[in-house]
C-alpha cells in the first residue's frame, strides 16, 4: 500500500468511526429532550434552547475529526 | 381532476414513464468535478497587498450579496413600519422576536442589551449567507448557475468565529477586570499544581471552541453543497434518464433538508455566541 492509499484510507477511516461516538450521543440527547417536552410541554421553549447548545457541544467531537480527515487528505506528505 | 383517474391507473402511469425513462438512450458522457465547486479562482484580479491577495472571487461576491440583501431587508422595513403589519413585516419582526427572545433572552442572564446588537447581526448574517448558498447564480465555471455559499469556506466562518472569540474575552475582561476573569479560569479548591494544569486545559478548550464554532459552520455548508453536487454528478455518469429522474428526486429531498440546516446552523452558531459571551460575562465568585 503507498503512501497516498493509506492517507485516503485513514481520512475515512477517521471520519467514520469519529462519527460513531457523537451520533449516539445526539440520539440520546435529542431523545431525551423530546422526553421532557412531552411530560412538561409548558418548558418546552427552554428545553429546546438548551438541546440546541447540546447539539453544538456533542457536534464539536464530530468536528475533529473531520478536520483530522482534511489534514490528512490536503496537508499530511 | 386527477382524483377521479383510479389509483392502479396512476401506478401504471408511472412505469410507463420510468421504463419509457430507462428506454431512451443516454447523452455523451460528462463530467461534473465535486471539488472544483468548492475552488475560488478570482473573477476580477486585483494586486497583492502584502502577503494579502485582494482579488474578488466567487466567496466576495456572494458576501456583497448577502450583505446587500441585509441592507435592502433593514432598509425596506425601517421606511415601511406599520402598526398593521404585512407579511414582510410579520416575518422580520418573527426574525427579530426569534433573535431577541429565542436566543439572547433566553441565555444571556445579564448584558442581554449590550451583546443582543452582535449576536442579532451575526444570527442574521450566517442566516442570510446560508440560505443564499441555496439559490443558483451564475458564478459557478464559465458563468454557469451553480451553488455555492459564503460560509462554505473557511475563511468566512473562521472571521466570524474570531468576532465570537475576541468579543467574548473583551466582555469578560471588561466586566470583571483581567485579573479576576482569568483568575476564574482557575478553580477555588483545587490543589496548587492542580490549579495551573486546570488553567492550561481551559485556556486550550477557549481555543477548541474556536475551532469548533467555525469548523461546525464550515462543514455543515460544505456537506450540504457536496452532497448536492454529488447527486447531479451521478445522474451525469450513469448516462440513463431513469437514473437522473430518481437522482433528481432525491436531490430536491436534500435540498429540502438543506433549508433545514441552513437555519439550525444559523441558530447554533448565534445560540453558542450567546452562551459563551454570557458565560465570560457570568463568573462564579
């Protein structure tokens, strides 16, 4: 395997096992706050701010590695 | 009409669409290159300022463009206000109410005044930016229609992402002097070494949200668009019209879903500028 294969490898690699982690986290966050809006529909506003500032924290592992991915694919020799 | 035709009927129809579909020769093979949408060539060449090169590429223009939409928008309702609002009206003051409560009320405790002015035109500008990427104009290779999005591109979203940085220290530093501000990066009961190793993590995490504010922005608009022009590439490889009709059905189904993003990516970025300006604002003492 040369050297250009292993880098593209690796950027896949990276991305989609970087993606594995963050995925089930959002699933379980969004899950649980459609579970508090439906016992107490009246906090819903205030549930959903903060499952958005939830979501852009659990996005963030994501994130890495998907720069990890560009690094590897546009910078690394 | 339609509803008299029997449900078998339509079935049929559609078949006989999709195999006469298969049926007809493809065109000549094409080539649509996914990352060459993404590549800024210049339009007007300008010279270099220092290591800076001032010439106006496809990322400029649609800046101006959206910065001009913002303008005209503002300006329109500044001269139009009615105490009977239109339909214009209702949807910038739904814009306002939605940035104003939504975002900065219902995470800022204190400063909501002072920071709702950047917070607002940062919501508004990714917005406007977003979902201009959506529409087809003509700066894609050889003046064709093409997508593309300011905030595709890293520069865009990393400036923006500076503006949430610089603005957040400036807020806590001004708020709480510098001494006591980075005095509670540093935890109160921890154990001397402990407290300096605490100091360093945060100060690297201060410069992860960076990265994540801006790359968040970034690959989100760039998937999208990836996505997209992957979807028009395929039909141009498979070569078949039954192939481009199903590709084509299931790009409109992601550029519904784009629409989505573009507004939820807008929000977080806004939401997440609030949250850390507020929590800079907001020291435990």
């Amino acid at each position: 395997m040369d050297a250009s294969a292993a880098k593209l490898l690796g950027a896949g690699l990276s991305m989609g096992l970087g993606a594995i982690g963050p995925g089930v986290g959002l699933g379980i966050l969004i899950g649980k706050a459609l579970e508090g809006i439906a016992r107490q529909p009246e906090v819903s506003g205030d549930i959903r701010t903060n499952m958005f500032i939830g979501i852009g924290v659990t996005e963030a592992v994501a994130l890495y590695a998907f720069v990890v991915a560009l690094i590897l694919i546009f910078v690394a020799k | 009409m339609l509803k008299r035709v029997p449900r078998w009927a339509k079935l049929i129809g559609v078949i006989v669409v999709l195999v006469g579909l298969a049926l007809i020769p493809g065109r000549a093979k094409q080539q649509l290159e996914v990352a060459k949408e993404f590549e800024l060539t210049p339009i007007v060449k300008l010279p270099h300022v220092g290591p800076v090169d001032l010439s106006i590429n496809k990322a400029v223009v649609y800046l101006w463009i959206a910065t001009a939409v913002i303008t005209v928008a503002a300006l329109v309702i500044n001269r139009t206000l009615k105490s009977r609002p239109g339909r214009f009206q209702l949807a910038m003051e739904g814009l306002y109410e939605l940035a104003r409560n939504g975002i900065v009320g219902s995470v800022m405790k204190s400063g909501a005044d002072t920071w709702f002015p950047y917070i607002g035109a940062a919501f508004v500008f990714v917005l406007v930016s977003n979902v201009i990427g959506l529409v087809p104009l003509p700066f894609a290779e050889h003046n064709q229609l093409g997508f593309y999005a300011a905030t595709a591109n890293l520069y865009v979203t990393l400036t923006l992402a500076l503006f949430t940085f610089a603005f957040t220290h400036y807020a806590g530093i001004k708020k709480n002097g510098p001494v006591h501000y980075f005095k509670n990066w540093m935890p109160k009961g921890a154990p001397p070494v402990l407290r300096e190793f605490i100091f360093v993590i945060h100060g690297v995490s201060e410069i992860f949200r960076l990265v994540s504010l801006s790359v968040r922005l970034f690959a989100n608009m760039v998937a999208g668009h990836a996505i997209l022009a992957v979807f028009f590439a395929m039909a141009l490889i498979f070569q078949s019209y039954l192939a481009a009709a199903i590709l084509q059905g299931g790009s409109a189904m992601i550029y519904l879903f784009e629409i989505f993003v573009a507004v939820i990516q807008a929000f977080i970025f806004a939401i997440l500028s609030a949250v850390y300006i507020g929590g800079a604002l907001e020291q435990e003492h």
